[in-house]
C-alpha cells in the first residue's frame, strides 16, 4: 500500500465525478497525441453509437428503462426476486424495507466482480442456471436470503457481526463453487465483505453497525431530497476502508484509503496529483443501484446523470471491439494486465469518456434530455448490453477483448 500527500480540496476533488471525467479526458487527450498503449480511429465513434441505440430499441421498445443497478440482475431469468423479498418483508414500514434492500444490494456489489468464464450459478427454486453478473446477483440474493451475513441467522439483514464472520467457506457453499465450477477472487470477495463489517462500525454514517443503515444519514445530511452525486461520496466516505492494497492520502493528519483511483506514469510525477486517475467503478455501481429503494422509500434523487460511465469490462470491450480504440501493439491483447498498469488505466478512462460521448449522442437520438435519459439509462439499455452482444459475436466464450489478472475488487 502506497500512500500520497494531498490537500483536504484535493481528496475531495478525488472523490468526486468531476475529477473522474476530468482525468478521462486528460487520458484522451494523452491518448490523441500519439502516447500511450491505444490510438483512436473517430471514424468507429458513429457506428458504436448506432449499435448501442440499436440495442436499446430492440431491448426496450418503448425506452422504458431502468438505470443501470444491480436490481436488473436480481430480475435474472423474467423473475422478480425483489418482489418476493417485498412479500418476506411484509407490513415493514418503507424505510426499514429500504434499509433491508440496501443491506442487500451493497453486499451483492461487492461480490460483483468479474466471475470468470468457468463459473455458473444453478438455482434450485427454478431450475435455471445463470453466469457471470447474473449468476451472481441471483448467488448473492440467495446467500443474502440464508442469513450467513447477519449475527441473528434468522433476520434479513447484514450487519457487522455477521460480514466479520463471512467466510470463504460460506462463500464456496452459496457460490457453488468446485475444482469443477471455480470462481475468480474468492478470497478478494470475503475480504470485501469482512472490510464491510469493520466499516459500519463508522456510526456516523451506518449507525447501529448495518450497511442499509447509510441511508438515515443520506436523510440527516440531505433531507428527502438528495443528489446522486452524495450518494457516491458517502459510499466513498463509508467505505473507503474496505479496498485492499490501494493508493492512501494522507492529509491533515489523517489516512484516507482512496480506493479505485490509480497512479498513470505519464500523466505526472509519482506524488503529483495530476497522476492520480480515479474511477469509482464499484462505488458509482453502488451509487446506482441503491436509487430504487430510496425512491421507493419516498426519497427524491437528483442529479443522477452527475455520475459518470462505469469503468468496466463490457463498456470498455464495447470500446475495443468496435475498433473505436485500438490497441497499437495488437500481441497486448493475448497478454494478462494488472489493475494498476497504465494499459488498464488508460483503456478504463477512455471508456469514461467515451461513455458520456456516446451517450450524449444517444439522448439527441432519442431526443432525450440528460435529465430524461441520463446516462444511467444509456448503460442499462445499451453500452452494456452492446458490449456484452459483441464480445459474444467476436469470441464464443463472450470473455472480454483484454485479459486482466482480477482479484475479485475492481471489475
């Protein structure tokens, strides 16, 4: 672990979306100068967003669509689980029933991270066997269900006992992971839920030790109406402890863990803040995803095309394999990449830039406003599903463009 000397104003522009688009369009422009491990062909920029919005009118006809969240995951298969969580949670009055969502969603994201192409999820009420994002939603749903991550096992809720107790073992049985149908980052994924036990004990902002807790303090800070942007800064500010091995500021004489943000050896020095790329993948997936029961819970939010594209594999193979970036030396495809390499972080900006690029152009397409259609929208109905449909076309296994050593934290 790494640490750099920032401001308080620096680690706050860190933390925020605008820092995030500022640095994609630094990498972007690094990119256009010839540096870098991609060059850019403008001329694939219009055919990406004609596939994207073809797959939005043929997924959502009527452009009736959700953001982009975990919720769609548990929806896996055309069955509603939430709706049978609702009928488990009965007469519950509706922020406690959000605060039960959120424990479910934040420990669902966490365990979201690229599955690998060997590992698949049966499920025995249906029958149905789902893979990757899906197969872990509905895996995680299930495991939320048993209540391993809750110290009274007969409650439906996560709180700090139980995430501290969550082991690989409990993981591998609710996974049905075997030499047979192995999972990538077991151990990265427990770690997470461990770090999420440790950090509710912040009780500013997840009181009483729970993670759907966080939402009492999105009120107490905000009211009933709250930006998505706070959203994303408390999950930072809350959980911020969690990441493993990442870059840590320190800054009036405290530690802060910053989490998906990386060091790129061009863009400055080692300690200059211009070299720091942050990204947020997780967290702003997070951010997403806990919309729908503070909506439902009878919270206004605001502001949600303020988050940015997410960073990951499918928005970024649909980048790469509508040739709109090219790798320069095409043998980089065939070989493996860290997290922290600057290939990965350039290819993880560019696709934040992009995404608001394309996604502007979707909206005026659909004749949309951002706030009507914010990119929230434009990930569910299209990037990522775009992405998914041509890795698919281009490889039969549907892995992604660019082979990346995962520990189960980033994607």
């Amino acid at each position: 672990m790494s640490e750099v000397e920032l401001s308080t104003q620096q680690i706050d522009e860190i933390l925020s979306p605008a820092r995030i688009r500022q640095q994609a369009t630094a990498v972007f422009n690094y990119t256009e100068k010839g540096l870098g491990f991609f060059e850019i062909s403008e001329a694939q920029f219009r055919p990406t967003v004609d596939f994207v919005i073809k797959v939005i009118r043929q997924k959502y006809p009527s452009l009736e669509i959700p953001f982009h969240s975990r919720w769609g995951h548990f929806r896996a298969g055309e069955i509603d689980r939430p709706k049978k969580l609702k009928a488990l949670l009965g007469e519950l009055d509706p922020m406690e029933r959000a605060r039960t969502e959120l424990d479910l969603v934040i420990t669902s994201v966490l365990l979201d991270a690229g599955a690998g192409a060997g590992w698949s999820y049966q499920e025995e009420s249906t029958g149905q066997k789902f893979d990757r994002s899906e197969g872990l939603g509905v895996a995680s749903f299930h495991m939320f269900l048993s209540g391993v991550m809750s110290d009274d096992r007969e409650s439906l809720r996560a709180d700090v006992d139980g995430l501290k107790k969550t082991t690989a073992r409990d993981l591998k049985k609710y996974f049905q992971v075997s030499d047979a149908n192995p999972l990538v980052g077991i151990e990265g994924r427990v770690a997470l839920l461990n770090g999420l036990g440790r950090a509710v004990e912040n009780q500013k902002i997840f009181k009483d030790g729970r993670p759907g807790n966080i939402i009492d303090y999105l009120v107490s800070e905000n009211g009933k109406t709250v930006p998505a942007p706070a959203i994303l800064r408390a999950v930072l500010d809350g959980l911020g402890v969690i990441w493993p091995g990442r870059l840590v500021a320190k800054a009036s004489k405290k530690t802060i863990n910053l989490g998906d943000v990386w060091r790129h050896s061009k863009l400055g020095g080692k300690d200059e803040f211009a070299s720091l790329v942050p990204l947020h993948k997780l967290s702003q997936w997070m951010s997403y995803s806990l919309i729908e029961p503070m909506v439902e819970a009878g919270l206004k939010v605001t502001n949600v095309q303020g988050l940015t594209g997410l960073a990951e594999y499918r928005n970024g193979g649909l980048l790469i394999d509508m040739d709109l970036i090219r790798m320069k030396d095409p043998s980089n495809l065939k070989k493996e990449w860290r997290p922290d390499s600057d290939l990965v972080i350039e290819w993880r900006a560019l696709t934040v830039y992009f995404l608001d690029r394309v996604g502007a152009e979707v909206q005026k397409a659909l004749g949309k406003t951002p706030e009507e259609f914010p990119l929230a929208k434009v990930l569910e109905g299209g990037t990522w599903w775009a992405g998914r449909y041509i890795a698919k076309e281009k490889r039969a296994s549907a892995d992604p463009p660019l082979r990346i050593v995962s520990d189960g934290t980033v994607f």
